[in-house]
C-alpha cells in the first residue's frame, strides 16, 4: 500500500478554554476539542496565507473530537464552531491547516464579534501527531505578539515613513475614489489584498495643519508641522528631508500643549523656521492588507487647500489631489522583512496606476511633498 494523501480539503480548529493560551495559567492535564472545518470556511480562500479569518457563524457542523494532554482521543461528536464556542471558558487557540507534508500551524490573535483571526506561526510543516502540543509551545514563545491586543501589529522601523504619492490632476472626487477603491478591495478584485481586518470601511479625516519649513542646518532640514487635536493640544509632526522622496525620517509626539509654535520651535525643539503655511486636509483611508506577506497600507485620498492662520481659504491658490499609499506595519510573527514591505510597496504603486489609467485619472508621481507644494503655491502671498 502506498503512502496515505491527506486531505488538505480540512483544516483542524483547536478550541479549549482560555487559561490554555497562558504557559502559567495552564495546568498539567487538559483538554482541546478539535473541529474538522472544511478550508473553504476560511477567508482568504488561498492556501498558506499569513493570516485566516473564520466566521464562526458561516462554518457549518462537523465532526470533532475531544483530546487530553496525551493525545488521547476522548470523545468524538458533531458540533459547529458557533456552538462550542458558547459554552463555558471556550475560545478558539489555533488553527492546524493540513499540508502535503504535515500541517502548518496558526495561532488565535484577536477576535471581533463572531469572527476570529489567526496569524502563521513561522517555519515548516509539522507531522500531525503532536501538533496540539507544537501548536502551544508556538502560543508560549510568541506570547507576547499573540496574547496581547494587536501587538502581532509590529512597524518596521517605526520612526521612518515609507509611502508612495500619486498626484491627482482635474480635481477627482477624493470621497468618491476612496468609496471605489475600497468596493475593488472588499470584492476581491484588487489581486493579493485585503481590507484590513478590523479596519473595514472608510476612515474620514478632516483636519488643520500648521507647517513650519526648516531650511538650516541641512542635517535638520525638512518640515515641523502642529496638527490641532480635540482635546485643544497638537501632534507634533517633524520630517526630515531636503528631495521629496517615498522614505523620510518622521518623528510624532502626541497629546502636546502648545500655546506659541514659533516658541516651541525654538525652546523645545532648538529649531529656526525659515518660513510658515498652513492648510486643510480632507482625508479619506482605505487600509488593505497583503494575503501573502500581512503587510499592511493605507490608501489615503486628500484633498488640501491652503489657508490662513485662522483657517479660511486663500483665494486664488491651487488646491493639491493626492493618492498616498502608506505603509502602516507587519503582521508576523517572524522577524519583518523591510525588502518585502518595499515590494508590497511597489505592487500596490502598479494596482493603483492601473486604477486610474482604467478610470482616465490623469496622475503624476514625482513624490510631490506637501511642503513642496505649500512652498511652490505659499511663496508669492507669505
């Protein structure tokens, strides 16, 4: 007889009670139930993707089983996910997704009404027998990641922004292109992306911005900028740059009492304005993700005009469309790979250009910085 074929059409979900999930909390005989969901019940419908979304409503009733410690197969019933998971301290642990050879390993990091998801845990496939206990030993090391809310959320290089800028000609519809983007992700039809889990839907923003340019010295050129908060304080934005570029230095502080720019500038930040604009941004996210890697962008279309210190619009300046696509952080349990993030980068640049040659969105993309456009459009009035 030859070698048995796994059914890779199943993909094993290990529910037991939550104490499980904690090395301290866990004691010395316990018991899982797995569920044989069929691989279909999981969202994206690919195989090894960094992440799976279940529904636990959706999944259908299947066959489980009841296991102790040992491995030791206790009882086997029919059970649905939405129904095991009503009773007691149950949660779901992780997911053990057949392979060709063996099963690889994904483990619960947060969950949202009904829905729950599950990030890879790195390396190989494991051989099924044992992978209950792999699978803990997998939550105990990355406990950290896993067990805290959204700490599998991980940017790398925290202090650098990396984004790309379309600059949007003939004044398009920011809402209307965000509300189109955001239907091509949800639809599938934005090839390898998501929408962010837990970031569904449009994030609107509409907001002043105070923009002081620093010129001198050259190390520390570039733009501070005081974003008003609704509690009455700022965040405090500084990037560090002399050529518009898709990666810049940023520094943020947030939650900051500001009562003179000019002297937190000088006093605080030991820096000298050169010169100073302000503008209005109308904002419109859309954040997707990557179903191979889990990096994770947002799609922002902007629209900003340029006003005075008190805030009305300046008559007979240019306003400035832009598309940016920023990326916002990893989610891995693997150490974050900043080559990967510049392709993912790079791949939804393309995604987006063709959205608009689809559409006749007349675009360009020379990194056009907000303070390259204040400067060009500012110069003749300030």
């Amino acid at each position: 007889m030859g070698t048995p074929v796994p059914d890779t059409s199943l993909t094993w979900l290990v529910v037991g009670a939550d104490r499980l999930r904690s090395s301290v909390r866990r004691p010395p005989e316990w018991q899982i139930v797995e569920l044989a969901c069929p691989t279909d019940a999981f969202a994206p419908a690919v195989d090894d993707s960094q992440l799976y979304l279940l529904d636990e409503v959706g999944c259908p009733t299947v066959r489980s089983r009841t296991l102790d410690q040992d491995g030791t197969v206790l009882a086997e019933a029919m059970h649905s996910p939405a129904e095991l998971l009503r009773q007691g301290t149950n949660t779901p642990i992780g997911l053990l997704r057949q392979a060709a050879d063996g099963v690889r390993m994904y483990l619960r990091v947060s969950s949202c009404a009904d829905r729950h998801r599950f990030i890879r845990v790195p390396g190989s496939p494991i051989p099924r027998h044992g992978a209950v206990r792999a699978l803990f030993a997998a939550a105990d090391e990355h406990f950290l990641k896993v067990n805290n809310h959204f700490c599998y959320q991980v940017k790398s290089l925290p202090d650098v922004e990396l984004e790309h800028k379309f600059t949007l000609v003939d004044n398009p519809d920011v809402g209307r292109l965000a509300r189109d983007t955001y239907e091509l992700a949800d639809s599938g039809r934005l090839p390898g992306w998501l929408v962010q889990f837990q970031d569904e839907g449009i994030q609107s923003w509409d907001f002043m911005n105070h923009v002081y340019a620093i010129e001198q010295p050259t190390a520390d050129a570039g733009y501070v900028s005081f974003i008003p908060t609704t509690d009455g304080r700022y965040t405090v934005k500084r990037k560090i740059f002399t050529v518009d570029s898709d990666e810049r230095p940023e520094l943020r502080s947030r939650g900051v009492a500001v009562t003179d720019f000019d002297e937190y500038l000088r006093g605080v930040l030991g820096l000298t304005p050169a010169w100073h604009a302000s503008f209005r941004r109308a904002r419109h996210d859309v954040c997707v993700e990557s179903i191979e890697t889990g990096n994770a962008f947002v799609i922002s279309y902007d629209h900003s005009t340029i006003v005075d210190d008190a805030g009305a619009a300046l008559p007979g300046l240019a306003e400035l469309v832009q598309c940016e696509v920023e990326y916002r952080f990893s989610q891995s349990l693997a150490p974050v790979d900043y080559r990967q993030v510049h392709t993912d980068l790079a791949i939804l640049r393309t995604l987006l250009n063709d959205f608009f040659d689809r559409r006749s969105i007349v675009h360009y993309q020379r990194h056009e910085s907000k303070l390259t456009f204040l400067r060009r459009q500012h110069a003749g009035v300030r």
